[in-house]
C-alpha cells in the first residue's frame, strides 16, 4: 500500500513537469511508475497546482511546494497516517 502511495507521489511532481512542457507526459508516467488509470489521476492533482502557480514567478517555488504538499498529503496520511500540509 505504501508504495503505490509514493509511486502517487512521485507522479504528482513528475506531471507536475509535463504539465510545464520539460518532460512529455508520456515520460512522466513512466517516471512515476504508475498505470493509466493511476497516472491520469495524479495528473489531474499536477495540473490544479500549475493552474495555481502559473504566471507567478517571483515565488513559483515556494508556491510549487505548498500546492505539492496540499495535494500530496491524502496520499502522506495512508502511507504515514500524518499529513504533511
């Protein structure tokens, strides 16, 4: 259970790149070593986090990871049973 958790993890900063244009997201699934079905479902975690930062660059970064962690963190508590966010 726990590592398909972080497979999701993975994945969501892996579209997260895809959804930038510095990977395909061909690649970004193969990166996270997810499945389809799995895949898309990160994806769609990636893009809510693009949509939010796009545009930003000042603090792109540190909006990046706040947004990462507010996506990721379901997916902290089943591996941790503790958010992060």
């Amino acid at each position: 259970m726990a590592k398909q958790e972080i497979k999701k993890v993975n994945g969501v900063v892996t579209a997260f790149f895809a959804h930038t244009g510095h990977i395909s997201k061909a690649e970004a699934q193969e990166m996270s070593g997810l499945d389809a079905s799995h895949f898309e479902e990160v994806y769609a975690k990636a893009a809510k986090i693009f949509d939010k930062i796009d545009g930003d660059k000042n603090t792109k970064v540190n909006k990046l990871l706040d947004h990462l962690a507010a996506e990721v963190d379901e997916y902290m508590k089943k591996i941790s049973g503790v958010g992060i966010a």
